[in-house]
C-alpha cells in the first residue's frame, strides 16, 4: 500500500495528484482528470538535492563550530528537507505511445522513433512488446 502524503497539482488541470514520500522521482505519472503524462522537475530535483545537503552541512557545522545542540542540526535538517519537496513540482512529458512487455506485463512510454526501433531490433524475432495505447 503506497501513502500519498505529498500532493502536487498538475501543470495543465490543477488537479491534486498524490505522491509516495519515498517513490521513484523518475516515475512516469498519469493525470486522473486529463491524462497527461507527468513527471518530476529534473531540475528543481536538483536544487531541492543542493538544498537537502546545505542543510545537512549547516547543520553539521553550526553543531561543530558554535556547539549547538543536536536537536537544532535535526531541526534544520527537517527544514531543508521539507523545503526540498515543497519546491518540487510536476512537468508535461510527451510521449506518443503507451506498450505493455508481454512477458512481465511492465507498462511503459515511448515515442514513435523509439517504437520504430524496437520493431528493427527484433526483426526476424519475436516481438515481446505491444502497443496498448496511442496518446494524442
């Protein structure tokens, strides 16, 4: 059972998705109202990272240089860290075609030139892919 404790909205509709607080940043994510395929923002990933270990560092050293307490270091830990998932937020992915792997039943996004690819690489071969969806 996945708990939804973090909501984002979505770019396009504004609906309230809820995420896992320990999922997969990478994860593909559909809009329930306007289906879009959504993912996190790589980039406010990265700033929310950068801001999770300055935490971290001025934590350390305030504990260190001025002999605060450790329950001060958790507390600016704890900030950081809630900061980092505050910025983060959800950009549109565009992909055309939704496949489903037969073997493992793994659903899965891609675009035309990497569906076309697939089908030269298993030319002569089995397809173990199929198409289940176009999107747009």
């Amino acid at each position: 059972m996945r708990q939804n404790l973090i909501k984002k909205p979505c770019p396009t509709c504004r609906t309230s998705i809820g995420i896992g607080l320990f999922s997969n940043r990478e994860e593909i994510v559909r809009c329930p109202k306007c289906k879009e395929l959504l993912i996190d923002n790589p980039k406010r990933n990265q700033i929310g990272g950068a801001i999770s270990l300055l935490g971290l560092l001025i934590g350390l050293g305030f504990h260190y240089w001025l002999a605060i307490g450790l329950n001060w270091v958790f507390l600016i830990l704890i900030v950081s860290l809630i900061t980092s998932i505050l910025i983060s937020n959800f950009v549109v992915v565009k992909k055309d075609l939704v496949i489903r792997n037969k073997q493992t039943n793994e659903i899965s996004y891609c675009d035309r030139t990497d569906w076309n690819e697939i089908l030269v690489n298993s030319s002569g071969k089995e397809n173990i892919f199929e198409i289940i969806e176009e999107l747009k």
